[in-house]
C-alpha cells in the first residue's frame, strides 16, 4: 500500500496484543483469546468471522466502551481509557437521537463539545450533501429510511474529523441495493479522506470491496485466524465483485470462516 | 413482500367485517355521542316519571338549573348561598391544583431523572420514596392538618406528595430506558456527562414523564377534593361536603361534573403540551 510506504512502521492507529475479554456472570464467556493485531495509520481493515466470534467486542475496546480483561488496547501509541471523539463510531442501527433533526444529528458532536457555529456549521453542510441528506435537513430520523439514518450515522462522524472511524457491520441491518450504495458511498469518502478505518462486518463481498486487509476471525474464543492483504487497485466500485482475484480471495476467505464455523458447530456439539 | 401483501389484504378485510358490524352511516363524533345522550336521556325521564327520588338524584336539567345559578348567579327571587359563586370556588381549586401540581413536576422530574442515572442516588433516595410510597395520600390528611393548619398549604401539600410518586416513577423509568447505543453514541461524540443527561437523558424520558405527568394530573384533582372536604374551607371539595349537608343535591352533582370536566381539561391541556414538546413521538 502507497499510505504505509510513505509512513515509518512504527506508526500504528491501532496496536492489541495479549487481549483477553471474558463476559461475567453466572457462565462466564470468553469472547476474546489472546488477540493481538495492529492497524497501520490510513488503513482500511475489514473484520470478518462466524457470528459470535467477538468481532464488535473487539470494536467496542478500542472504541472504550469496554475494557479489556486483559492486555493493552493502544490507539495511537496510548492506552484506551474511555470513549472520545478521536474515535467516531458508525452502529449498526444508526443510533440517532429521535428527537433531533437530521442537522441536529449530524451537528451533536461539535454542539456537545462547546464548538462555536462558525467554526463547524460550513462543514456540517458539505458533509450532509456529500451524504445526498440536503433536502433533509430539517427531517426527524423517524422520517428516514435506514438507508439515510445510516447516511446520517455517517456525516456526524465525518463531521467529528476524527482519527479513526469504527464501523459495526454498518450496512448490515440495510436492503441489497441500499447496501450496495452505501458501500459505493463510502469508497468514495474513504478515497477523498483516507482515515483509519475499522469495519465490522459478517459480508465478505463487502469486506473485500472495501478494505485493505481482512482480518479472518476464529470462532469463540476469537482470535486473529489470519490476515489477508486485498491488492486490488483504487478507487473501487461494485463492478470488482466479478473480478477473477476478487473470486479467488473471496473463495479464500469463505473458506475459512466455514472452517472456522464447523470448528464451532463441532465445539457446541 | 407477498407475506406482507397478505397481511395487508387481510387487515383489510378484518376492518371491513368490523365496520359491517357498526352503524356505518352514521359519522364517528356522532357514534361517540350515542351512550352519553341515551343515559342522559333515561335519568332525566326516570327522573320525571318519579321512578328516582329527585331529592336525592336530581335529573340532569335540574343539575344544569343548579350549575347555571351557580354559575352565573341570576336573581331567582330567593336566598342561594352558591348563587354565581361557582367561577370563584373553581379557581380555589384550581390554584391549589396547579400549585401543587407545579410544585410536584419540579421536583419529581430532577429526582427521577437523577434516580435513573445514578445508582448512587438510586441507593440513596430509591429506598426513603418506596417505603413512604404505599401510604394513600388519605392517610397523610390528620398530619397535613396538624403541620399546616386549615389552609392552603395543607392542600398543596397533598396534591404535590399525590402527584409526585407517579411522576417521579415514571420519570425514572424513562431515564432507565435509554437505549445503550445512544448513550454510547453521545459518549464517542465527545458530550460530557452534564451534556448526556440534559441534551439525552432527559429528552429520551419526555415521554415517560409525561405518562407520569397525566396519571399525576389525575390523582392531583383527587387530592384537592379530598383536601377540601376536610381541610380547607372553599374550593369544590368544600361545597360538595357542605351542599351534602344542607340537601343540595343538585349542586353536589353539578360539583362532581365540574371536577369531572375540570380533570378532562387538564389532561387535555397536558397531552396538548406533550404533543408540542414531544413532537418527534408523533411524527412517523
């Protein structure tokens, strides 16, 4: 990748190693095992694996919405404390507040921190047609699809410049086509910007079209299984699903997570 | 889709066979009106046929008679203590209500919101209101009279400990609701955490509060009847007792429609409030 060659490698968005997270309770579940993994400053890094591997457990440590039990969780170069605006998050059912307009939505980030109008209303509004949510300013997420919610979902992040953007299985709860221009949508944003980006999701189509590297999970306790670099040329779009290398690395990739799912099934058996 | 066809036709039909069922000629306010004026209609011809002994149930015209001399106090010739009191007598009620009311909405929202946020203050407050909870505000009247007296206070005093304990339950309940993701959201967005309870927290329990808000409006109007039966000397729960006493029966119907109408008033006026600030509930 150009992004990693220009930057020394010691630079990492993302650094896990040792990490161990066990859910209490009366049975207590191991969700994470010993994972470690790095994620390079300006990557895009697609995890996948079986359902209940721990794929947005991972996601919410280095978001700080849970601390590890054990290990480190390093956001650049410095432990996780708590959640922040460094690290915007896209939830998997938008997660707006339905009490807010559209604009409310998208500006709650720079509000909520004290930011003066000026400083963030100009941008908000790029963002929001950027998004294609204009002419929807003044609408009450009740009104949207999921489609647009989760367009909201995403101007508030961008709104947010953060550092690294996490995203959990965003498209997932959306319908084929909507899917399909979200995923468009955000190859697009993602070349204008070229963020870090963490993406949760169980579509290995979508992983693949997306991100830079896959990261292939094992089912519980989930570990890092292995790491699969995607060098298809950028920008993308939806046209590479048919692409021979876009086959065989999909192929690849499903593989193993059925492996890893009959490893499973075997395990509950 | 055609699961979801299915359904469609079928609500359809469903709805049909009901509305075959109704008078389907008549429109709904008109449905609506239907029992109210049959048993207006039956009490005031019992009434003049002799069947009820007006003297003890006086018919609805007579009741009307009594609200509007009340009310407006015409000379009927005669000595009527309540003649064209009644605009008077409802606005002592009505004070001490809103008193007591406003009084309850203050401090029931910022302690339930606070209850449901914090477990500290759940612990610390939860359990002092859960225990005083289950005495009726009925049983408090010899102590309201013993700390305040025959006088307002006394009134306001109890509809605010009535109104109070639904308002604040509910009002926990809302806080408690909050979706974990949105909290999480407002978190990764950077909001600290007095930012979290008034620009999420509180605008996600609205409608709880409000649900609190109504219930509370209810037992409101109950606790100032009660209150003026027996510790104030005006108001519509004191004319009620003392029309009782001197055989009014005509004015004690005519009182408790007025409180009726009075409660329907409020909670119209509520869920009118409700709707304005809580817009986004009623929008789909």
């Amino acid at each position: 990748m150009l992004e990693e060659n220009q930057q020394p490698m010691t630079e990492n968005a993302i650094e896990l190693s040792g990490v161990t997270k066990i859910f209490g309770g009366a049975k207590p579940v191991r969700a994470l095992d010993d994972v470690a993994l790095t994620v390079g400053k300006g990557q895009f890094v697609a995890i996948v694996g079986p359902s209940g591997c721990g794929k947005s457990t991972i996601l919410n440590l280095v978001a700080g919405f849970e601390k590890a039990t054990s290990g480190t969780v390093l956001v650049d170069g410095a432990p996780v404390g708590g959640p922040g605006p460094d690290r915007a998050v896209v939830f998997q059912e938008a997660a707006l507040f339905p009490w807010l307009s559209v604009w409310e939505n998208t500006v709650f980030s720079p509000k909520a921190r004290g930011r003066p109008e000026r400083e963030y209303k100009d941008k908000a509004k790029q963002f929001l047609s950027r998004v294609g949510l204009s002419e929807f300013h003044d609408h009450l997420p009740a009104q949207l699809s999921g489609g647009m919610k989760q367009r909201v979902g995403l101007a508030r992040t961008l709104v947010m410049e953060p550092q690294l953007f996490l995203m959990d299985e965003p498209f997932g709860a959306l319908d084929a086509q909507t899917r399909i221009d979200m995923q468009e949508l955000l190859l697009s944003v993602w070349d204008e910007l070229r963020r870090t980006v963490v993406f949760i999701t169980h579509d290995v189509d979508e992983a693949i079209l997306l991100a830079d590297v896959v990261l292939v999970m094992s089912a519980r306790p989930g570990r890092i299984r292995s790491r699969v670099p995607i060098d298809l040329p950028r920008p993308r779009s939806i046209d590479l699903i048919t692409d021979p290398v876009f086959v065989a690395l999909k192929r690849e990739i499903f593989n193993q997570i059925r492996h890893e799912a009959n490893i499973a099934r075997l395990a509950a058996d | 889709m055609s699961a979801g066809e299915t359904t469609t036709r079928s609500d359809g039909r469903g709805a049909e066979g009901l509305g075959a069922l109704a008078v389907r000629s008549i429109p709904g306010w008109l449905t609506v009106t239907i029992v109210p004026v049959v048993l207006l209609v039956l009490w005031e011809t019992a009434g003049r046929a002799g069947i009820l002994p007006t003297g003890l149930i006086p018919t609805p015209t007579m009741t009307v008679n009594a609200w509007y001399v009340w009310t407006f106090g015409p000379d009927t010739g005669g000595f009527n203590a309540y003649s064209g009191t009644w605009g008077g007598v409802v606005t002592n009620s009505a004070q001490r209500v809103v008193q007591g009311y406003v009084l309850a909405v203050l401090l029931a929202v910022p302690i339930g919101i606070l209850i449901g946020w914090s477990s500290v203050v759940a612990r610390l407050i939860d359990p002092t209101i859960q225990s005083l909870r289950p005495i009726p505000i009925t049983a408090w009247l010899p102590f309201s009279i013993a700390m305040f007296g025959i006088k307002e206070y006394g009134a306001i005093f109890l509809i605010c400990l009535g109104a109070f304990y639904p308002i604040l339950i509910n009002t926990t309940h809302g806080a408690r609701s909050l979706d974990q993701n949105l909290l999480r959201a407002a978190m990764m967005m950077g909001a600290s955490s007095r930012t979290i309870l008034f620009r999420v927290v509180l605008p996600n329990a609205l409608p709880a509060i409000f649900a609190g808000m109504r219930i509370g409006a209810g037992i409101a109007w109950s606790a100032v009847i009660v209150a003026e039966l027996v510790a104030v000397k005006s108001g519509l729960g004191y004319v009620l007792w003392d029309a009782y006493y001197i055989g009014r029966m005509d004015v004690v119907v005519a009182d408790m429609a007025s409180i009726g109408f009075l409660g329907f008033l409020t909670d119209r006026l509520i869920i009118a409030l409700e709707h304005r600030l809580v817009r986004w509930r009623h929008i789909r």
